[in-house]
C-alpha cells in the first residue's frame, strides 16, 4: 500500500481511492474469505488447546481446597471489619443524634 506525503493538508498521509477500498476489504485484494479466516481461527483454537498442560485430578482436588479455603478466610476477614465499621457508625450516630 503506497502512502502520499500531503504537506498542504497539514502534513497527513493520503491513500488512494484504490488503495483504501482494498485495506478495507482484505478479499478485494486476493486475501482469504472471511469463512476461510474463521475456519482458521478455530483450527487454530484447537491446536492451541491440544498444547495446554491439563491438571490431574489431584492437583485440580488440591487447587479447588485452596480456593474454597482462600474464599472463606476472606469472607471472614470482610464480615469482621464490616461488623466493626457497623459498630463504629453505630456508635458515632448515637453521640451525634
């Protein structure tokens, strides 16, 4: 794709009419059809997920307890501080009102 230096038109890079359409549609210029890159896509997906390294039941068992674990323990952090900022706005209502 060839570009013009247009100095006069506060020196912007200007495409030909021709040249436009063609980048704006990859098939104009002897690309692949859309079905073509979409079938390539999912080829592509499939490949990508025959190389991922699945956990064994083991280590998936082991990571879902660290989850769940993980989970609670911020659940009971959370609950504690919201409890005491309840109590803290409690306590501030009841001096001001």
């Amino acid at each position: 794709m060839s570009a013009v230096w247009d100095g006069a038109r506060g020196g912007r890079l200007q495409q030909g009419v021709g040249e436009m359409a063609t980048a704006a549609n990859p098939s104009a210029k002897g690309g692949p059809r859309w079905t073509e890159r979409v079938g390539r896509f999912f080829r592509d997906v499939r490949a990508e997920f025959r190389k991922v390294v699945w956990p064994t039941r083991k280590e998936l068992t082991v990571y879902t307890g660290v989850v769940i674990v993980m989970t609670l323990i911020v659940a009971v952090i959370l609950g504690v501080v919201d409890f005491g900022l309840q109590a803290l706005v409690s306590a501030l209502a009841a001096i001001g009102g």
